[in-house]
C-alpha cells in the first residue's frame, strides 16, 4: 500500500505505508536527516521514528522552525533532569517547560550551590555525547504510578492526565539510557544533537505557584545544536546587557522609577522630548489619514465596564475604588468611552468611517513581581485608535493600517516584523458565527497585502479575533507592540448602530488598533534597539557647542541662537575644560553633533563639526549647516 506524502513546497511523492520520519527526511537530503528533531503532520507533532500510514502533508523541523526550537529545548530539560538524577539521586524532578529564551527544570532538592550547576552542566556535556537514543513509551496509568511511585509530583501529574494524548487514557513518557520521564513529546532522536548547554541561574519555586507546597529548586537553562549558536547567543546577552533601556535611561537622563508608585515611569525632561517627538510624528500622520483626535475621562463607574464585558473578562486587572459608596475604575483601555462618544449622535453609512484617536493615560494593575522597566508597567499611553466602520469597509479599513503600519516600521524606524493572526479563545463573547466572519475578514487583508502570517489558534482577545506584530530589534529580539483587533461584539453590547442606505438601523463593527503600542514600551525598546544613539528628529539634544576659552563664548551664544530660532535642539558646553573632555562627555550624553568654536571659527563664521561616532566633520558655515539638520530633521533619518 502507498501514501502520497505533500511537502511544504507543494510538491508531492509516494512512500510505502509505515515508512518513518526520519526515512522521509533521508530521501529529501542527508544533511536534513542528520539535523531533524521531529516532524509535524498535517496539524500534528510527531517523532521521527513514528511510521506514517496514510496519505497526509509533511514538514521536517529543525532548528530553524520554532516549533523545532521548543522540541529541541524541551529533550535538553530531559537532559538536565537526567544528569541531576545521576548526580543527586535523591532529587526529585517535577516539571520542566520551555521558556522564550530556553528551559527551566523545578527540583524537590536541598538548595543547589554554584558548584553544583557546573558539575550538572558537565554531566549533561557527558551524557549527550553517549548519543542515547530517545524512545517513547505507552503506559497505562498503573503502570505509570508504579514507576515513577518514588516521585509524589509525578504521581500528581499521572493522577492528572498531564501526559497523555489528548482522547487516549495511555501515559506517555520517553526513556533515554536508564532515565525515564513523563511528557508528551515529541522529542529530538537522540541525545548527541544536543552539541552545547549553559546553566544560567537558580531560582526558588513552588509546586504549582502554591506557596503552601516546599520550596523547589529552579534551574534555568540554554541549549543548542551548535556550539557557535552558543558563543553568539552569550555575545548577543552582553550587548544586551549594555543596550538595557533600565541602565541607558538612567545614564541619558530619559526616565527613573520610585518604589511609591511601582511600574509608572517618571519621564524626566529629554525622555519627555522624545516622548512628545513621536505624539507630535504620530498626530501629523493621524491628519493625513483621516483620524480626529480624542480626551477621555480618566474614571468611569463600573456600569461602563459591565457593559463593554470587561467587569467580568478583566476586572482583576482594574484598578477598582469607591466613589460616593459606587465602584468606579481607572481606566485600563480607552474602547469603550470610544463607544460612548460614537453613540453621542446618530450616525449615518454616509458618515462612516469614523477613526477617533486617544492618547489618555491607562492604568493596569500588573502584580508587583512582574514589572520590568518600561516593558512591563502599570500606568501607560498608547497610540490608541478606533475605527468605526460598516462590514462593506472592512478590509479596506484593515488593508490602510497595514500600510500605517508597514510605512512606521519599515520606513520610518527601520525595524522587520512578522505578522500573527490570533483566533477564537476557549472563553469568548458572541456569536462563532460572527468570529469566523470576523477572522476571515483580518486573513483576506493580509493575503492581499502579501504580508507574510502565522496562525496562533485560540490566542484572540474574548471580543474578537487580531493581528499582533512582532517587530525584531538590533539584537534580533521580538518585541509584540502593534496590534489591530477587530470587535463585532462590543458595539452589539452597547447598541452601537448606524442608519444604513437601505433606511435601516445596523450594528457599526469597531477595529481597535495601536501602532507603537504602549508609547512606554515602545521608547523601552527603541532605546535598546537605537543603543541610545537615537536619529536626530528623536534625540532630545541635536548639537552642544563646546567653547574653547571663555573668550569664545559670545559667539557660541550666537551660533546657538541661530540653531534656536530654526527649530532645533541645542545646548552649550562653556566649562573652563579641556576640548576632549567635553567631546568625550557629549559623546557619552549620545549628542548627534559636537560644535566646537574657536578663534578660527569665529574668524570664518563656522564651526568645527564631529559626531557622536567620533566622525571629524571638519569646518561648516553655520548658515548650511543649519539647514543641512532641518532637513536630516524633517527625513526623520
């Protein structure tokens, strides 16, 4: 009997019933073969070793698919779990799932020392280079328990059905040499693919996040299949290290913290520039495109929350207080007062769409332990907008913020993204019907555009299906900061209509949507991402004149006044110190040009001119340079 096996190119090739994974990887490439970690069918991850008996589409991962990467990852927690079962056998493993930047593994075990991890990280060196095979094991739930009986938390997930496939009652787990674990897999094949591990840090938890349970031990880990994967991985983590938007905000002056009001950031003067420079980019764009600009109140009563769904889908969220013996909330989005000031008249087809644009602030109540800088905070702003508009307008409406949003990344701030369309959750508001509508109306716009996608199933928001944009920084990292969400649900809730051409009331559908995001966010990013060293239209001082003598300071007070009176930033360095001591500390404020003046230059009515990058320039008339940084200025470059 054959299969006829489709591949991710669309073509297709006939195999015998239950040849494997791995044996359909060799007949593609050797290379292939000796690089795959398991494979993905039709919808459905599976080991390399699985036989295929039906006609089915076929994808071979790697290190290259995300899906690769966690399976990977996830046999490396096998690993450190093995190796710590050789070293402390009396170490109980419980759970060990993939994070963003790797794995952690919990363990029920006296506290772990410095020493310890390195001897771990050794044993797990030793134990991939046996190239034990990974197999996969059918279990029933006795004689799962019977196994791993030494091991209550195992006991506990077994009791759960943690580990089975979903409709089948078996237990799996997989066994490398005498190990043997719980999980699901599927998994790489065997153990010398893993070619380098690092132990990261420690850390304390608890069994289920229950403080009640004792503490275990958590050991963080990266892995890899090459070791150059690793060397650049660490590089990539020390430039990091000295891109932390934390650090340069402080270094440059932008913003500082105060534990009296945890995750809302102060912005001191220069971070303020920068701030008020993308409200003032953002509002230019927004009255090319048709947007009209709104204020919101800060608090409404909770009646406004029942009513958009968000009291019963987010309260826990809200910051919620009483006024005059009523619940009342900050607020923590601005769609539903959008809402309200779209009911405030009656609204015709012919005055749709309607685009109305917020910049209030919000508040969430993020826990404390989860804040991180600008990333992560509680009191925000976004570049918030809602689109008001009839079915027909749709994917119109979509097709013009894919452009914003392409135009804002790509050729204003020269960032890549990737797009994901996130679908109906298992907890929603309304219709399917209406869902499926909705989700197809967001995939045709982006197969129109021809912008590339991935599905996240179940991942939508409870009123509606969205895009979300991943956009890559310097570093290579992701960073989710647009997004465009479209609500068939909200304006059903409060009566939202519009007169129709027919002379009949309809429901209006609303596209919430943000480009950059919580504007903090996107200045935490932009600041590792630019390293500091923002463009000129950003930086919040384009030039320092430093004076030579005391005598050249008159003149430095006009050149300054000419830089003034045009519209950029400026500011003079006239301390009795040496040149390069002054060059060297503009360059650490990251001031995109150094001005120095002199007898010469008063004498030619110029400047000396260098960067921030230690460029020598040389002599400018000031009159062209001027001009030269309005134009740098209105390219945004």
């Amino acid at each position: 009997m054959k299969v006829t096996i489709t591949f991710p190119d669309g073509s297709k090739k006939q195999f015998d019933s239950g040849i494997t994974a791995m044996e359909i990887a060799k007949s593609i490439a050797e290379g292939l073969a000796r690089n795959a970690f398991a494979a993905k069918v039709d919808d459905k991850l599976i080991d390399l070793s699985t036989s295929i008996t039906k006609s089915c589409s076929i994808r071979i991962l790697t290190w290259k698919d995300k899906e690769g990467i966690d399976i990977f990852r996830h046999s490396s927690a096998h690993l450190l779990a093995h190796a710590v079962h050789e070293l402390f056998p009396y170490a109980k493993p419980t759970i060990g799932p993939v994070t963003e930047e790797g794995f952690y593994y919990d363990f029920d075990h006296d506290p772990f020392t410095p020493q310890d991890l390195e001897k771990i990280e050794k044993k797990m060196e030793e134990i991939a280079s046996r190239k034990l095979p990974i197999q996969r094991m059918m279990l029933t739930e006795k004689q799962a328990v019977e196994l791993f009986k030494d091991n209550k938390y195992k006991v506990e997930i077994i009791k759960s059905k943690d580990t089975g496939e979903v409709g089948k009652e078996e237990i799996t787990a997989y066994k490398q040499g005498d190990f043997l674990d719980l999980c699901r897999g599927p998994h790489i094949p065997n153990t010398s693919l893993i070619k380098a591990v690092k132990l990261t840090k420690l850390a304390g938890a608890y069994w289920r996040g229950d403080q009640k349970y004792k503490q275990l031990q958590r050991i963080y880990v990266i892995s890899f299949p090459e070791k150059k994967f690793l060397t650049e991985h660490l590089q990539r983590l020390e430039e990091a290290e000295k891109r932390d938007h934390r650090k340069l905000g402080k270094e440059l002056e932008l913003f500082m913290f105060h534990e009296w009001s945890p995750g809302s950031p102060i912005l001191l003067p220069k971070g303020t520039i920068i701030y008020n420079e993308l409200l003032s980019f953002l509002r230019e764009e927004y009255r090319k495109r048709g947007y009209q600009e709104v204020i919101t109140p800060q608090l409404f009563n909770k009646a406004l929350w029942e009513t958009s769904g968000h009291w019963s889908h987010f309260k826990q969220d809200m910051f919620v207080f009483n006024v005059e013996e009523e619940e009342f909330s900050l607020k923590p989005m601005n769609c539903p007062s959008h809402v309200l000031i779209y009911k405030s008249q009656l609204r015709s087809y012919r005055d749709l769409p309607l685009r109305l644009a917020d910049f209030c602030f919000l508040h969430r109540n993020e826990l404390r332990g989860v804040l991180g800088g600008m990333t992560r905070v509680r009191k925000m702003s976004q570049d918030d907008a809602h689109v008001f508009c009839t079915p027909e307008q749709i994917n119109a409406e979509i097709e013009k913020l894919l452009d914003f949003i392409r135009y804002v990344y790509i050729d204003v701030f020269s960032f890549t993204f990737h797009a994901k369309l996130s679908t109906r959750p298992q907890e929603f508001m309304g219709d399917s019907k209406v869902w499926d509508k909705a989700e197809k109306a967001l995939e045709d716009s982006l197969k129109k555009t021809k912008l590339p996608y991935e599905i996240k199933k179940g991942e939508g928001a409870f009123y509606g299906p969205k895009i979300d944009f991943d956009v890559k920084d310097a570093l290579g990292r992701d960073w989710q900061l647009a997004t465009i969400q479209l609500d068939f649900q909200m304006p059903l809730r409060f009566g939202a209509e519009y007169e129709g051409a027919d002379g009949k009331r309809h429901a209006v559908v609303m596209i919430h949507r943000a480009i950059l995001g919580s504007l903090e966010r996107f200045l935490g990013v932009m600041v590792e991402h630019y390293a500091g060293k923002f463009p000129l239209w950003l930086s919040p001082v384009h030039v320092k004149i430093l004076t030579v003598a005391d005598r050249h300071k008159d003149y430095a007070e006009q050149v300054c006044k000419q830089f003034f009176d045009a519209g950029l930033r400026v500011a003079i360095d006239d301390r009795s110190e040496s040149i390069p001591k002054k060059v060297r500390e503009a360059q650490l404020e990251q001031v995109n040009y150094i001005l120095v003046v002199g007898d010469q230059e008063i004498k030619n009515k110029t400047v000396t001119v260098r960067t921030r990058n230690n460029e020598v320039v040389g002599e400018k008339k000031v009159d062209e340079l001027v001009k030269a940084l309005q134009r740098e200025v209105a390219e945004k470059k």
